[in-house]
C-alpha cells in the first residue's frame, strides 16, 4: 500500500463506523465508475480484494489486473 493510502487507512480509523461506510461506498462508487460492479456485501468483491491486496504484495500491476479482470468479466 502506498504511504498516501496508509494515511488514508489509519486517518479512517478515527471515523465512526457510519463515516468509515460513507467513505468504503464512495470508493466502490469509483471503481463502479471503471466500469466493475461489485456490492460491499459480495463474497466475490471480498475475494477479489483480498487477491488485490496479495497480487499488490507480489508486485503485479494495476495494468495487468484490470487486464485480468477485463478478460474474467
């Protein structure tokens, strides 16, 4: 995770779990906007943000894995 979305993570812990909601909703609402429609409720969603996060650890690009899941979709 980038030094900016660590800030962004640990500045949310400070909200209330209301405002941490508003805050998930709007960035899902902007990944919608990329064209993938995944609610927060979605087993698939969590699956596929937990593959992010371990594909990020592993060094594969954002290029790449909207490729991926262009080809998946």
């Amino acid at each position: 995770m980038s030094k900016t979305a660590e800030a962004v993570w640990q500045e949310s812990q400070s909200l209330a779990e209301s405002e941490r909601l508003e805050l998930a909703a709007r960035i899902l609402d902007s990944v919608r906007a990329d064209g993938l429609d995944w609610a927060l409720d979605d087993a698939d969603f969590a699956a596929e943000l937990d593959r992010r996060s371990a594909d990020q650890d592993t060094g594969h690009s954002w290029a790449d894995i909207r490729s991926e899941l262009e080809r998946d979709l």
